[in-house]
C-alpha cells in the first residue's frame, strides 16, 4: 500500500591521532575535559589548522564508493547552539564538500545487487558529548573537534532490511581501509535515519522524519521499523497532516518508539558561511595519488575468494564481511589448511562457539589453532567429531592441538587391522543381522558402520571403517 523511502547520514570519526583542527588527542575513555585546548573550545583568537591526515582518509574512502574527489573545497561554520558545542557553530562543509556522486552495492535476500547513491561525504569536527546522571547533567569535550566523515546517501533505501545491509556495507568499508574503528558502542559510528512513506505509484516526496543518533544496527532497523508503521497507521486513519511533520525523533531503547525531540532545521535556518578561519582545501596530485593508494575492499576480495580458492558465493561474503574475518581465513589458508574446511570451521564452527558480538579478533582460538585443527582432521589425525570436541577444549584452554589431541585420547584409529578386529567384534555379536545384509538387506550397513564407530569410541576412521565392512560384505 505504501512505499517507504529512506536516506541515512552515516557520522564515523576518523581514527587520526590528533582532533581535526587543533593537536589534542583523539584518544578515547580518557578523564572529563582534559584533551581539549583554545582551539576545540573555541575560546577567542583561536586559530584552527586542518590535519592532513584526515582529507587523506577522506580521499581514500571516496576512491572506494567510485565517487568524484573535489580538488577544492570549503569548510563554513554551520551556526547552532548545544551545551556540548562551546563554539556554538560547528565548522563543516556545505556548498562544496571533498567527496560526492559516489555508490554503494548491496546484495538483496533475493540474490540482486542494487545500487545505492552516496550524495556527498564532507569532514567536519565532532561535539561534545552531554553526560546525564542522577541529579545532574554535565558536558564532557574531548570529544569535541575529533574528525568526523558524514556520509549521505540519496533516498534509495527502501526498506529497514535495506538500509542496514548498506549500513553494514559502508561499515566494513570504512575497517578495510582502517580510516576509522568505526566502533558503534563507543560512538564512533552513528546514524541519523530520515524516513517517510508514500502511497505506491505516487511520485512525490512527503514530509521525512529524521531518528537521531542510532548505534546499533538492531535498533537501527527496529526505529525504521516503527516509523514506518506509526506514519501508515496516521495516513490510514486520517490524521497524517496533524502527526507526521518535519521533525528530529529519538528512538526510545526500553519502549521501542520513536518520541519528538524538536522540529528539523532547514539549511538556511543553520545560516551556513564560509569559515574565515580556513582557506580552501586545495589538493595537490601527490596527496590525490597518495589517497587513492586503497587495499582490496570487501567486493573485489569477495569475487577472489570464489575464483581463486572456489568457495561458495555466499561463504564469500560471509568471510568477507569484516576485514577481520578475512585476514583470520587468509591466515589459515597460508598455513596450509584448505579454503574449504577453512570457511566452514571459521564460519560455522568458531563463530557459532563465540556468539554474537564477539569478532574472530577476540577469540581465544587464533587462527594458527584453528588451522592447525582443520589440518589434523585433513591428514586423518582426528574426526571431525573429535574436532569439535578439541575446539570446545581450546575455547577455554590455551594449549597446543596436537597436545589437546593426546591428552583427551582422540587420535583417530586408521590401521587395518585394529579396526578389522573391531569389525569381527561387531559381527560375532550381530551375527544374524550379518547374515540379512549377505542377503541383500543393505541398509543394515549404517548399522554396522555406527557400531563399529561406537565401539570405537569415535576413534576409527570412518572412511576405513566404510572401507573395510565393505569388503567383509563384498559390496
């Protein structure tokens, strides 16, 4: 009944380690107020110098979106005030920003590619940040004048499930050229969510609702969510002229709603002029040449992965959806463990040990563990079976695989004939079943491999096991 359309303002701090316009530390947790200076508090006579490294991480990251690099641009003061901005402007980028027409391609549930347009990525300084406790408020600055890189996109998006897979998208962007943490629990990448519907086939743009603020690609898509449904349900019952206005909205944690903050601010309202303080930005070829200089990102390394080490589409993009992942695979490829058991020992048997939240940079299982693991199964040494139970061992222990191997008796049996008496064993004690599968009752043969395994105690190798009954069958 209703299309939805949403663009996203992606803020991510860049990871320099001085502020944008001054040399204070970037460096974060520090005590209240004490990385701060004249300059990121604005005090008069003050004069603030760009840092050079954050238009280079500013370069590299519209290389990566395909997007046109401005030689020139400006930096104005964008004039408002907040207790966390002792400034009352914030100096940012407006009619000229460094970074703008770029794209971004995400990959739908239904197996297409679609693109999203980047309108523009501009450096600015960050503010503040207002802490609240029981009976008081107070204002913490050292976070006031850290870089920021403010990323918006056209109104492409058209569902919650589509703008957290762009989200997610621009995220492991942004760690593969390790231009920012892009942290969300410390702040360092957050997300303004402008929303708004209209009736299907309609081509005209009503009122957006901007949601402030969101950190976490749950709530993220949960405040969309809600948004949508609360804009529907007005322009069903009749009163979406009253309800739904042009507004900034906070996503309540705890209620699961959005609640108004105060009306949106147009442009003009922010009475943009160019900063005084700052001449334009004018980049030489050498600092274009040095930005572009970019790793291999998520996509290309993805259509690698597939070519060069034939794993499935969707394992690709599983082990490169974070740089992390990636470097912890390639490190066990180079170790000598196969891509193949190397995906799905990573993908499915440590990931799934270390739950969500918790990245492979994290884990207590490095990645010469795991692959030393995956080699041990490759060469007969253990089971898979007996691999997992090593795995859950080294979660909580930190000692050799080759170690956890003896000390938990899990080498795999694969000589003749101590399995062969085993087999005899088995078939002494089955001996009427023996005789029905002699006669052609095949499917008796599961049972003889499982209670030779068992027998075992998991120990024998299950391709000799299968090997060797079939030859007592004659099969």
């Amino acid at each position: 009944m209703f299309e939805v359309i949403i663009g996203l303002e992606v803020h991510t701090q860049l990871n320099t380690k001085t502020k944008i316009f001054c040399s204070c530390p970037t460096s974060f947790g520090e005590k209240p107020n004490t990385n701060v200076c004249p300059v990121c508090l604005g005090l008069p006579g003050a004069l603030p110098v760009l840092n050079k490294e954050a238009v280079k991480k500013s370069i590299a990251f519209g290389t990566a979106i395909n997007a046109a690099i401005n030689k020139r641009s400006i930096f104005n003061r964008k004039n408002y005030f907040y207790p966390d901005l002792p400034k009352a402007y914030q100096i940012s980028q407006f009619e000229i920003p460094i970074v703008e027409k770029g794209e971004i391609y995400i990959n739908l549930a239904d197996g297409t590619t679609k693109r999203i347009g980047v309108t523009r990525a501009h450096l600015e300084e960050d503010a503040g940040k207002n802490v609240h406790e029981a009976n008081f408020s107070g204002v913490d600055l050292n976070r006031a004048g850290t870089p920021l890189l403010e990323i918006v996109s056209e109104p492409d998006l058209r569902s919650s499930e589509e703008a957290v897979l762009y989200l997610k998208k621009i995220h492991a962007i942004l760690r593969y050229l390790n231009i920012s943490d892009a942290n969300m629990q410390e702040g360092s990448f957050r997300c303004d969510a402008n929303v708004s519907i209209r009736p299907k086939g309609d081509t005209k743009l009503y009122p957006r609702v901007e949601i402030k603020n969101l950190n976490s690609f749950r709530f993220i898509q949960k405040a969309i969510d809600y948004e949508v449904e609360r804009q529907s349900e007005a322009w069903i019952d009749g009163v979406y002229d009253k309800e739904v206005v042009q507004e900034t909205r906070l996503f309540s944690i705890e209620s699961g709603e959005t609640r108004s903050m105060r009306n949106k601010e147009d442009s003009a309202e922010y009475r943009y002029f160019p900063d005084p303080d700052l001449l334009p930005v004018i980049l030489s070829e050498e600092m274009l040449n040095e930005g572009r200089k970019i790793p291999e990102l998520p996509d290309e390394k993805k259509v690698r992965y597939i070519k060069d080490f034939g794993i499935k589409p969707y394992d690709a993009e599983v082990i490169t959806s974070s740089v992390e992942l990636a470097k912890y695979f390639e490190e066990m490829i180079k170790l000598g463990a196969s891509p193949k058991n190397s995906v799905s020992w990573l993908s499915v048997e440590l990931l799934g040990r270390l739950g969500n939240g918790v990245g492979v940079e994290n884990s207590p299982v490095k990645a010469q563990k795991l692959a030393a693991l995956v080699k041990r199964i490759e060469d007969g040494t253990i089971s898979g079976k007996a691999a997992k139970d090593i795995l859950d061992f080294l979660m909580q222990n930190d000692e050799g695989v080759d170690g956890v191997i003896e000390k938990l008796g899990l080498r795999q049996v694969s000589d003749d004939s101590a399995i062969i008496a085993i087999i005899d064993k088995i078939l002494e004690a089955n001996a009427d079943k023996a005789l029905e599968l002699k006669n052609g009752k095949e499917k008796l043969f599961g049972f003889f491999v499982g209670q030779v395994m068992k027998e075992s105690k998991g120990a024998a190798n299950p391709a000799k096991v299968n090997e060797l009954l079939k030859a007592k069958f004659g099969i």
